[in-house]
C-alpha cells in the first residue's frame, strides 16, 4: 500500500515512522523543512492537563507513549521529564487548577501541593509573587525537543527504505475510487490513501474536497530572551504566562489559565509584554539585550479537541490535526495506522472522528476509553 502523508511536522513525521513499522510505503510531502512549522513555533509542553477526564486520560496515555516511542530510536534525551509547577493569584483560575490536579490524581498521576517555600526550595529563582494558596507540581510532565525529535522520527522511517521525503507543495488532492492523486507544485501522485496532517494548511485542501474548514488559525508569539540567572529546572505555568528554559535562553509564552488546557481568546502579548511578565516571576532576572519574537500560526481544531479519521464521503482520503501535537502526535500517529493498516476502527478515536462537525445537533463529546 502507498501512503501519502501532507505535512511533515511532528503529526506528518509519526505518521511517516508509524506507517513504515507496518509496512506501508510512504512519501512524506513538505516544501518546507521538516519541523518548521508549528512544531518549531510551539511552546513544545509535554503535558496532560485537560479541560475534562476522558481527554486528560487520552493525554495521559499520549504522554506515556512518548518515552515507548522515544527509547527505541534513540531520541530518550529529547524528551526533558523536568516536572511543571503551577500557580494562579486569581481565585476563579485558581479553583480550575485543583480541578485538574485533583482528576490528575484520579487518574493515577503523581501530583504534589507545594507551599510557597517548598516550591522555592526546588526552583530558588523564583519570586512567586504574591503568595498563592498553593502550588502545583506535576513531576511527570515537561517539555520536548520538537524538531529534533520530528526530525529523527522522519530518519528513522527513511532508514526502513519504505519512506521517502518529496520536497513539494501539495496543492490539491483528487479521490479516486480506487485511491487518489497528489497534485503538487510540480508533479502529481497515484497514491492509494492520503493523510492530511498539514495542520493550518488543511483547509484550502478540504476547500478542493467540498469539506468546510475545520481548523482555526490563531495566531502565536513566543519570546525567547538570553538568562544569565540561576538555573530554571521546571517548566512554569505563572497566571499569565507560561516559561522554561531552553540552554542559555528562556522561552516564554501566554497563557490565560495555568492548567493549559485552553487558550481559547486569548489576547496575543508582545515580546515586551513576556520580558515584563516574566520578570516579574524572578528573583533574579538576569536577561541579555538580544530578545528575539518568535510569531506564527497554530492549527486548532474547531471545539479544541483532536480531529482524527476518514473525511466523510472520502473512503482514501484521512485527516489527523490537533492543537496539542507536541504532547497527542505519536500516540494519535499510532492509533491511526494501526486502524488504517487494520481496515478497522478504533474505539478510542470515536469522539474524535470529523462527521462530528456536520451533525448539526453535536455536543461536545470527550473519549469514552477502554
């Protein structure tokens, strides 16, 4: 079987690696360099924290798989277990949180309530101003090496002589009932399925497909700013921002709930409203002049939630984007092919399925998991 995969971020790249280990021929289509996208601009958070149970389980189970897919080909050190600390001064965010940490728990995870000095006894540099109830830590969670890990899961599958990187632009898809062709910029393919995983570039493709768009473009700015201070271990999640480290550089974004699990409306702050916010969570914040803003795109589903599995009406053409890929790729990656390679369906991608979008009565649903 030859599988054509669009976008070779780190969705397209475990859909690549995951569709070589079963056997299928694949050519991976991106103009542009694998990982530059999203996966470069995102904040690259290795986290479970959701909005609802269900979900949080599917991010629980994604999060695990990370380090399954990671041992084996040699990408363990990408993956930067440093533990996340979690705070808000407002009482409406600061009532999610325990929510979430309190599901967390439920289900299973390590979660610790930290005084104010017990945090700073394991993050000195921080002020944690104005001395919130309690502090969060959550030491499974962290942070990845996005690129470097999109990168060599697209090595790892070209090293199986079953996938290949096409360095072109799709432009439109075309079903067939026997398959599909790949039109691009250049040529076109005889291919016998499509993924779509080009995340904010999906639309125009389902533009083609008389499908009406799914994905949201909002936009996104990160700050990275030279640190000189005492080394920052954790990744923070501070009211309104949200910062780790990354060698000798923060990087810092905006979040409007220390959960992070929504961002829905947030206002998109300026690199020097990050530097202003951020010192204000340090003791010591020793920054350099050479401040850099890292501004682009993020691909978000309509409801938030993942949308995964066969475009209805379209029996060769798939779809898998999500917001949270850094943390739900792989394992979303893994549940697709298996049910691709396996003409079957899985029963943990039900809620996620893209029909939903054209029932009219829809609720928002979550994943009911085995």
């Amino acid at each position: 079987m030859l599988v054509a995969v669009v976008g070779a971020g780190i969705m397209g790249a475990s859909l690549a690696l995951h569709f070589a280990a079963n056997e299928m021929t694949v050519l991976l289509f991106d103009r542009a360099t694998p990982g530059s996208g999203a996966t470069e601009l995102s904040f690259a958070s290795l986290s479970f924290f959701a909005a609802t149970p269900n979900f949080m389980q599917f991010s629980s189970e994604a999060l695990n798989y990370h380090m399954d897919l990671a041992r084996p080909i040699g990408l363990a050190d990408s993956i930067r277990a440093t533990g996340t600390l979690r705070w808000s001064t407002d009482p409406a965010q600061n009532k999610r949180l325990l929510q979430s940490a309190k599901m967390a728990e439920r289900l299973g995870r390590t979660v610790e309530y930290l005084s104010r000095n017990d945090a700073l006894n394991l993050e000195p540099n921080l002020s944690i101003a104005r001395a919130p109830d309690v502090i969060v830590r959550v030491p499974e969670e962290g942070w990845l090496d996005s690129v470097r890990f999109t990168k060599r899961m697209i090595d790892a599958a070209v090293a199986t002589g079953l996938a290949h990187c096409v360095s072109e632009k799709c432009t439109r898809i075309e079903p067939l009932k026997q398959g599909a062709v790949v039109w691009t910029n250049r040529t076109c393919y005889l291919v016998d399925m499509v993924v779509l995983a080009s995340g904010i570039g999906i639309n125009a493709l389902l533009e083609d497909l008389a499908c009406a768009p799914l994905v949201h473009e909002l936009p996104d700015e990160l700050t990275q700013i030279p640190y000189f201070g005492p080394p920052i271990e954790h990744v923070v999640f501070a009211n309104h921002i949200h910062f780790r480290t990354n060698g000798p550089s923060l990087i810092v974004g905006n979040a409007d709930d220390p959960t992070g699990s929504s961002d829905t409306g947030l206002e998109i702050k300026s690199d020097r409203d990050n530097v202003s916010l951020v010192r204000g969570e340090l003791k010591e914040p020793s920054f350099g002049e050479s401040i850099t803003a890292r501004r682009g795109s993020r691909p978000t589903p309509k409801d938030g939630y993942p949308i995964v599995g066969r475009l209805p009406g379209q029996e060769r053409i798939f779809i898998a984007v999500t917001h949270a890929g850094i943390t739900l790729a792989p394992y979303v990656a893994l549940l697709l092919t298996t049910e691709i390679a396996r003409d079957g369906s899985c029963e943990v991608l039900g809620a996620f399925r893209p029909e939903r979008f054209n029932q009219p009565k829809y609720r928002n649903r979550t994943p009911r998991l085995q």
